[in-house]
C-alpha cells in the first residue's frame, strides 16, 4: 500500500512539524528520525540475510 505524498502534502508536512515542535527541534527530530530508519533497515537487512542462510527442508 504505497503512500501517494506528493511535494505538496511533504510540504504542508513539515509546515505543522515548524508548528508543533518550533525551529528549535526540528533538527534533533530529524536526527532521531534518521536513526531510526538506519537502524530500521539495518535490523531488516540482517534478518534477511540469516534468512537466506537457513537451508530450507521440504
């Protein structure tokens, strides 16, 4: 179920981020937010590598 964001709805996005959390934060939640992806798909990548190294019996 792909997400259909477009500029516009990226931009009304980070206009009510500016508005809830202030200029001050946005840096460490984009930082927070970077992490977790990175960590997100590292985790994803390595169970499917130990995936592909289970042979599978049928």
């Amino acid at each position: 179920m792909p997400l259909n964001i477009g500029w516009t709805g990226i931009l009304l996005l980070v206009l009510i981020a500016l508005l809830i959390f202030g200029p001050a934060k946005l840096p460490q939640l984009g930082r927070a937010i970077g992490t977790t992806l990175r960590e997100f798909r590292s985790g994803t990548k390595e169970l499917v590598e130990g995936e592909e190294a289970v042979p599978k019996n049928k």
